[in-house]
C-alpha cells in the first residue's frame, strides 16, 4: 500500500473568487502529513488563524494521488478558476 502524503499550504489570494496566488514566492508552506486527520488538523488551525482576511487561503493536496506507482502516468489538476 502506497504512503498517503498530505501537503498543507496556502496564501493569499488575487481574489477570494479564484484560486490564484497573489504572489507565488510567498505561498506559506505549513508542512507535509503522514494521513489527512493530521493535515486537516494543521489546515484548520492556519484557516483559523487568518479567518480575518478573505484573501488567505489554504489547501491540502493529496500528494499520493500524484505519485501512483501502479499507474505509468498520474494526471494533475491545474488551479485555473
């Protein structure tokens, strides 16, 4: 069975009706989880703590969606509105 990978990260936003990132080089990194009760926990404070701001946002990516060995290619999907 395949290691289930959840990555946390977020920032602010162009506009809280798109996910597009005002500025990429500062995306807030809050850290990779070995299952998603961890990273949802982790998703849920940074959520919290910016509540105030409805340009911040944040994200869990399931990274092990990406990286299926049993699958010659996985396919991603791109933020585009």
């Amino acid at each position: 069975m395949a290691q289930r990978l959840h990555l946390v990260f977020g920032g602010e936003l162009v506009t809280p009706q798109k996910n597009v990132f005002r500025d990429v080089s500062k995306i807030h990194i809050v850290g990779m989880f070995p299952d998603y009760a961890s990273a949802f926990s982790a998703w849920k404070a940074e959520a919290q703590r910016t509540v105030d701001n409805a340009h911040m946002r944040y994200f869990i990516a399931h990274l092990h969606r990406l990286r299926d060995e049993a699958q010659s290619g996985s396919t991603t999907e791109e933020m585009d509105g």
